[in-house]
C-alpha cells in the first residue's frame, strides 16, 4: 500500500486532526498543518511496514533549486513557502533528470533518517506530467530563440460581451508585457481573476501581501492562485514570486501560452529593497527597480511555441518606491492600461480605458 501525501493534503485541517488523533498522535491540534501531515506519514509509513514487511510514500510538489545545488518539493499547504513538509532533493538528482525551479515533480520518498530534517525523494515517476527521462533534453526559456511574429492573445470561447468588446478593440499580443494603473489601494483582485478567466491561456495570479481569506475565495473559483501573506518576510516575498516566474516559463517551455499577473510591481519593488537591505548589499534604491523590470523583461514568444505574458500592476500612491517605478517604467517601451477604481468599486466588470504606449 502507498501512503498518498496527496491525499492527506485534501484533507481539511479539522478532518487531518481527527485521524491524526485515532492514529494517536497526542495534542494533534497544536500542529500546524504541515507538520501534522508530517507525523502522520510517520506513524501511517511504520503501521504500513509492520502490517506488509514493506511501505512507500508517494510524493509531489513544486521545485525549488537553491543556491547550493539541492532542492526542495514545495507543498501547497504552505503556499510553496518553505516548511517542515517539504521533501528534499539531491543535487545528483537534479542534474540527472536537468530538473528546474518551477517543475512539478512526482515520486516516492523516504522518512527523515537520524540527523534529518525532511522527507527525501527516492524515485521520481513524473515531471510535468511527462516521463522524467524526457523531460531531460528540454531546452530552457532563457536560451530558446524568440519568434520574430507575435500573435495575439486569443479569448476564451465563454469570454463575455464586456470583456469582448475592449479586448477586440484593445488587441494584446502574446509575450508582451502590460503595465495596470490604478489610483490608491482599491482591490483589484477579483477583476483580475475575472479577467484571466476570459484568456484563452494557462493564467497565473499572483499576490504580494495577499489577504488569505481573499485569496483562498478566489482560488475555489478555479483560479491558479499564488500569494505571501502579510506580515511574512521579504525573502518569503521575493521567493514567491520567483518561484511562480519560473513555474509559468516551464509551462512555456512545454509549448504553452501563459499569462502571468502580478499584484503588485510597487509592492515587488519594495520587498527586493527590504531584502537586499537585510542581506546589507549595496544600491538597494535600484534594486527594487531592477527586480520589476527582471520580472516584466520574462515576456516572450518562443519560436518553437509557447510564450508568456506578464501583466503588472501598479498603484500610483504616491509612496517613494511605488514613484521609483513609476519613473522607471515611463522611459520603457510598455504598453499600459489605466483601471478606473470608482468604476471598480462601483461593480463595473471592464473598468479599463483604452491601451496606451
């Protein structure tokens, strides 16, 4: 029998603490969520190995290369931020099958041995879907060449009347980046899950700072959500949104058409200053700058198909790093929409004006 992680992870926190406690574990409701998946894969691994001689943990999640050469699958459980539940990756393994930030990868693992931390992937079954040894010759987005022609981003066949009329008169190609305006701190979270929604693309949203409630309303839309929640780090900020970045190239990589929202490029820029400052490196005030321009330059149409889109969004509050970007991203060459916030609030499901160069 394969203990499932998958499956504990779809359990509802209530339900996780009811079979950890029949399994007896004591006081399971002071566990967070993903140490207590944790201790039930041990005390399910060895009743499963007393009861058959033999056990194995079937794992997945989302890769994160670090620095080091090693890696981590991210949980879901804990937003892909780092946690106890993540399961560690060698560095052999990861040269081995060419694996990357940003694959989904699938397999089995095993328990932590003395000393150890995590569960330790094994044997890996699939990446991206696909058989792990032919995902090893794929080439990646950075040095795939860029197609001369961009065709534009096509609608979903359900897109409705408002949202087809301004995006046939304001037509967005594919791998462009497009810069959303909007005065003050108005929401625009349920505008951009809306808008996603009409695109004929793989769409990734995601959130800096994001309301977690909020966040988990519009992920059970269906939506592909991705947020840090407030009060976390700047590191946890900034790895959330690199991680995503190369998330969506691995699904261009795979001939897909993504488009990546962001909110927002003001609050991306402040997080980078905030980190590079802990880190104590030098030129922080550009810093910041130069993350949102990282992040807006990843917009391309790969020759041999796929691309990805990135739209931004900026909010003109008239904070010295949100002005830094600003000034920034007028000298380049973006297309850029302003969103009307009294609009918004008023219930208006296209409150965009026309799209400006």
């Amino acid at each position: 029998m394969s203990i499932q992680v998958s499956h504990l992870r779809d359990l509802s926190f209530e339900a996780l603490v009811s079979k950890a406690s029949s399994l007896g574990i004591d006081n399971a409701g002071n566990l967070r969520h993903s140490e207590l998946i944790l201790e039930v894969i041990r005390i399910l691994f060895q009743k499963e190995r007393v009861a058959q001689g033999s056990a194995n943990i079937s794992i997945d999640g989302l890769l994160e290369v670090l620095p080091d050469g090693f890696g981590f699958l991210r949980s879901p459980i804990s937003e892909f931020a780092p946690s106890v539940e993540d399961i560690y990756v060698s560095p052999s393994q990861i040269r081995r099958f060419n694996l990357r930030t940003g694959d989904w990868v699938q397999g089995d693992a095993r328990l932590p041995r003395d000393n150890e931390r995590y569960l330790a992937l094994l044997r890996i079954s699939s990446v991206n879907d696909n058989h792990p040894e032919h995902e090893k010759g794929r080439l990646l987005f950075d040095s795939m060449s860029s197609a001369k022609d961009l065709p534009q981003l096509s609608i979903s066949e359900s897109c409705v009347k408002e949202w087809q009329d301004w995006i046939s008169k304001n037509p967005q190609s594919n791998g462009e980046s497009l810069i959303l305006s909007i005065d003050g701190n108005v929401s625009v979270s349920d505008l951009l899950v809306d808008w996603g929604s009409q695109i004929n693309a793989d769409v990734l949203l995601a959130f800096i700072e994001g309301q977690e409630e909020e966040m988990l309303r519009l992920r059970r839309k269906g939506a592909q959500i991705y947020f840090s929640k407030m009060g976390e780090n700047a590191g946890r900020h900034q790895q959330l949104i690199d991680i995503v970045g190369q998330k969506a190239q691995r699904l261009a990589e795979k001939g897909k058409d993504v488009v990546l929202f962001v909110d927002s490029l003001g609050t991306l820029a402040r997080v980078a200053r905030d980190y590079a400052e802990e880190q104590e490196r030098s030129g922080v005030n550009s810093i910041g700058s130069n993350k949102v321009l990282e992040l807006l330059g990843l917009s391309k149409v790969l020759d041999s198909g796929g691309s990805l889109s990135v739209l931004g969004v900026l909010r003109t509050t008239g904070r010295g790093v949100e002005q830094r970007v600003i000034d920034v991203l007028s000298s380049a060459k973006l297309k850029r929409v302003e969103i009307d916030a009294t609009a918004l609030v008023r219930g208006h499901r296209c409150p965009l004006s026309p799209l400006k160069q």
